[in-house]
C-alpha cells in the first residue's frame, strides 16, 4: 500500500486511518478500481500477489454491497446505509451558502452515525484569492429506509448534479478570476432625448 500511496497520494492516501479499516471499507471501496488499474505497474512482484489477495477479499466479502451502492447513485439515489460511500477525498461537492452554491475540495471523508464529516478546502475572495480550510457535515434528517435524491442533500458530490451547475459554476468562477486584477469597467448610459412643448 505505501507503494501505492507514493505513486497517488491524493487518491490512496488515509487507507490506513481506523474507521477505513472496519468493514465495510469505505475507503477501499473508492479506490479499488484505481488500484486494480496501477498496481502492476507501480508495486514489485511480492507487494502485488498482496494486492490481488486483498482485492479478491473485497470483491468476495462485499462485492455485492459495493454494487447496490453503484446502482443506487447510477439512479441519482442515496439511502442511509450508502451514505458513507457517497463521498469521498479528493472530491469536489456543493453546498448551498446564502442562497448560492459552492465548490469544496475533499480532503478527508468520515462516517460518523447517521452522518458524514468532510474536512475540505475551498476558495475566498475578499480583494484577493486564498484557500481556506474548511469543515462539512452531512446529515441523514429521512427514516432509515428512506431513498432520497442525492442533489436534494445538504451537501453532495457534483459528479451527481444532472442540471447543468457544474457549467454554471465554471462560467462564474471564470467572471470571479477575470477580476482578480483590476480592470476597468465604464458605462455609458444613452442619452435621453427631451421634447420641448408648449408650457
């Protein structure tokens, strides 16, 4: 796994947290197709005959969970038991802030209960641009049985948004960064014709 994690931190990186390491891998669960994908290139011959045994174990233990979770999302869905699943680090999710949405990158996803804690990053502007440090917290507030829309969620991952924001959000932050300088910006108003009658 160390292997692994220096060829992508980003992606692979906090596996070996505890909560990732309680059934039912949550953290595997994103990046197993990833690992599956570069293991062979990136880990030696010993480390990859580990790999594929861990994979394998994945794959028999809760292969099927792992696939009613891809089924679900595949329908724009999330249910309790899948919440955890839905996010993951190295993300980037929208949460509604007065009114308007905004971009947060993940960095650090954890379950706790009937919710999710996200430790993220995203942008500021207050005359300049600087990255804060931020913190989400996603709520289950439906019955345990429910299945709910993800968009409908407090906080979700903008892979699932089917109404066109992520464009949305481009041309906005491309607007916000075209005014990280100073620009001039001049309007003429048109002039107004007066008629002169009679008094």
């Amino acid at each position: 796994m160390k292997q692994l994690v220096a060829h992508d931190p980003k992606t692979l990186g906090g596996w070996d947290i505890p909560e990732h390491l309680e059934a039912p891998y949550v953290q595997f669960y994103h990046v197993r197709e990833t690992m599956r994908l570069i293991s062979s290139s990136v880990v030696d011959t010993a480390g990859l005959s580990h790999i594929n045994v861990l994979l394998e174990y994945l794959d028999f233990s809760f292969g099927a969970e792992y696939e009613e979770a891809n089924d679900l999302f595949d329908r724009g869905s999330v249910n309790l038991k899948h919440l955890p699943k839905l996010f993951r680090a190295n993300d980037i999710v929208v949460a509604n802030e007065y009114g308007q949405p905004r971009c947060y990158n993940t960095s650090l996803c954890q379950a706790k209960g009937r919710s999710v804690s996200i430790g993220c990053s995203t942008w500021s502007f207050d005359g300049s641009f600087r990255k804060i440090e931020d913190h989400l917290s996603v709520k289950w507030l439906h019955d345990d049985d429910d299945e709910v829309p993800i968009t409908s969620l407090g906080v979700y991952p903008l892979r699932y948004d089917m109404a066109g924001l992520r464009d949305r959000l481009l041309t906005r932050g491309s607007t916000s960064w075209s005014c990280r300088g100073r620009r001039f910006i001049s309007y003429a108003p048109p002039r107004r014709m007066f008629e002169i009658g009679p008094v």
